[in-house]
C-alpha cells in the first residue's frame, strides 16, 4: 500500500509517529508563562525591580511573533523536518542560556533564544502534522497538537511555582531543558520518516516571501477573523481574574482554579473541533462552516463569564468560553493549512502571530473604558460577534480549492 493510500485509509492518529512534535508542542507552550510565577525571585536574584523582569515575560511572544512568519517561509522553502530539529535544538539552547544566566540581559537573551526555537518548529510541526497525517484524522491530529499546547500553557504557571518553591526560579528552565533534550533525539527520528512522505512541494525563498499569505483571498479574510475573534478571546481573558476579584472578591487560589477551567475547556474544544472537522471533511465539506458557531459560543460565555453571577455561572461561562476558543484555534489551523498546502508553515505562523496581536488590541480596547466590567462585555462580546459575521463568507464554502470530492456510496 502506498503512503498515499495509507493516508486515506486509515482513520487513527498515528500517535507513535507524532509523539516527539507533540511533546515538543507541550513544551512549547510550558515555556510561554512559566516565567510569570518567578517573578519576584528572579527580580531578587538579579537585583533588578519587578518591572523590569517582567520584560521577560513579553520578550517571548514579542520575539515570536515578530521572527515566526518569516521563520515560516524559509520553512516552506526548505522543508518541515530541518526546521523541526533546528527550532527543538535552538529552543533547548535558549531554555540552557536562561538557567545560567547571571543578569537580566543574558535571560531576555535565553527567552528569545527559546522562542525563536519555537517560532522555527510550531509552524513547522504544524504543516507537518497537515501534510503525513492520514486524510481521515487530519483534524483529530492538528487538534491533539492543539490540545497539548493549551494544556501546556495551563502547566506552565503552577509547575514555574512548584520548582521555585523546591528549588530555586533556575530549575525551572533547567527541567525544561532535560525534557527538550529527551524530546529532541524522538523528534529526530519520527520526523525524518514520516518527512519522507510528506506532499510538501517547496516554494521560491523571497525577500517577501513571509507576506505571500495576503496574496491569498481566502487566507487574508481568515486571518482578519483571527484578529478580531482573539481580541476578544485572549484580549478579554487578561481582566478576567481582575474583574472576577472585584465582582466576588475570590481568593488567589480561588483565582487559581480559573486556568484549569481554561486548560480543561481549551483542549476538550480542540478535541471535539478536530472530530467534527474530520467528519465535515469526509462529507465533502470543511470544517469552516463550524468558525461562525464557535465565535458566537465565545462572545456568549465572554459576555455570561463577565456579567453572570453567582461566581459558579461565571466559571461556568469561562468552561464554555474556552471551549469554544479551543475548537476555533483547531478549525481555523486546519482551514488555513486545507487551502494552501505549500504556504502551510507561512499561514500558520501568521495565525500565532496575530493571535498575539489580537490580544494586544483587545486589551488596548477595554483599558479605554473607565469600568473594566463593561469594556470587556462590549469589547469580547461585540468583536466575537464581529468575527462571526465577517467568518459567514468562509463558512458558504463547501470544501477547499482542490480537494477530493467525497467518495460516493455504492447503490
């Protein structure tokens, strides 16, 4: 049976084969705010005030989002598997620099190191997860991606806390380090075999190439619903412990709870998306048809998450909130990687980096009202809506330019 065959026939997610990208995605997203618990430590050791080691916690995003989409076209150019192990060994160096690092300069240093790793991988696991997955469980595979680079993230700030509780804000990047090393030789090997079967044709290396994706009708309209659908999203989520302070007067470890609801909704959304996504697909449509539900599904809870009391309806809000905003990242990851295949890693890297930008423009937006509460119904609820329209003309569109007309039943 050819690979191509093998692609279509069969319906698992080959967990085995996709173990090192998919433990490498959960480190990954450890790493973006594990810093933010080390803080004062860190501030301590270094001499430095509070202020100025939060600039730690920007320098990764920051870094990300600015390298990650031209990182994706070289990745485009030259193939997923060099950019796999370029970016683990880049991430595992910066994490490395970070530990040892004995003033401030040198651990902005580490950060950025580190995130330039993940901005050269994340695309690059993501195209590749797009490319070698069976046809079948295309979504289910990118949305496991998904799922363990949300629960990463929720891990992040109580393991940060945990180890410089036992040790010191060091054993942090150092764990992070030995467990980049452990990852590094089981993504090398994985994605060298699976590489070789991967459709990916590679594309011209221009100057400006990073900016091709705008060229693209469909992805432009995409990625402007991620914008506004993320500053909404992320952008709403910054006051959400603040606001729920202030409403319930909730404890910080009452607070605590709300990023395992967000974890425990993020990759339950991811799952469920990747399903349907997959059952869309074989019907003979995409799973862009489900973007306007999800968007709607976030402003909802945004909007009951901010206003709703008791405090139960609020979290319970916040669970449906990121539920949905787990299953739109799958949805859309997979739209954008469905439509134009050769600019895979290009299209996905410009969806992290605006999902930071949207982020921005969402807090930005609610930080101009003089009560935080109504900022943030108005802002998260009024763009999710916004998203949603603007995301109706996607969803009309059965199925992606070029791909297979569903097989016909037999009579």
């Amino acid at each position: 049976m050819s690979a191509e065959e093998r692609r279509t026939a069969v319906a698992r997610v080959p967990w085995r084969q996709y173990a090192g990208v998919y433990l490498l995605l959960f480190l990954i997203g450890t790493e973006t705010f594990i810093v933010a618990p080390l803080l004062p430590t860190i501030a301590s050791s270094l001499a430095v005030p509070e202020t100025a080691a939060a600039a730690t916690v920007t320098a990764y995003p920051v870094a990300y989002a600015v390298t990650a989409p031209f990182l994706g076209t070289v990745t485009d150019r030259f193939g997923r598997y060099p950019m796999i192990v370029v970016g683990a060994v880049l991430f595992l160096l910066g994490n490395v620099v970070a530990a040892v690092a004995g003033s401030l300069a040198v651990l902005m240093a580490g950060r950025v190191l580190g995130a330039l790793g993940a901005a050269a991988a994340g695309p690059a696991i993501w195209a590749h997860l797009a490319e070698t997955a069976p046809e079948a469980a295309r979504g289910r595979s990118i949305s496991v991606g998904n799922a363990l680079f949300a629960a990463g993230q929720v891990f992040g700030v109580p393991a940060g806390a945990f180890l410089a509780g036992a040790s010191d804000w060091r054993s942090s990047f150092w764990v992070l380090a030995g467990l980049s090393a452990l990852v590094l030789p089981l993504c090398f090997a994985t994605t060298r075999v699976l590489s070789r079967e991967s459709r990916h044709e590679p594309q011209p290396l221009r100057l400006l190439g990073a900016f091709a994706v705008w060229k693209d009708g469909v992805l432009r309209h995409t990625l402007a619903v991620v914008v506004l659908l993320h500053a909404a999203n992320l952008g709403t989520y910054t006051y959400l412990g603040v606001i729920l302070h202030q409403r319930f007067g909730l404890s910080v470890d009452a607070l605590g709870f709300l990023g395992l609801f967000v974890g425990i909704g993020s990759a339950v959304g991811s799952l469920v998306a990747g399903r349907i996504g997959d059952r869309a697909r074989a019907a003979g449509s995409g799973g862009a048809r489900w973007v306007p539900v999800w968007c709607l599904l976030l402003g909802l809870g945004v909007v009951t998450a901010v206003l709703g009391s008791p405090a139960v309806v609020s979290y319970g809000a916040a669970l449906v909130w990121f539920l949905a905003s787990g299953a739109f990242v799958t949805a859309v990851q997979t739209l954008l990687l469905d439509e134009r295949p050769e600019l895979g890693a290009t299209s996905s890297s410009w969806n992290t980096a605006l999902l930071y930008g949207g982020t921005a423009v969402g807090v930005g937006l609610i930080g101009l009202f003089p009560q935080v509460q109504s900022g943030a119904a108005v802002v998260g609820g009024g763009l999710a809506l916004a998203a949603a329209l603007l995301a109706l003309p996607l969803a009309a569109r059965r199925r992606p330019e070029g791909a297979p007309e569903p097989a016909r039943r037999a009579p």
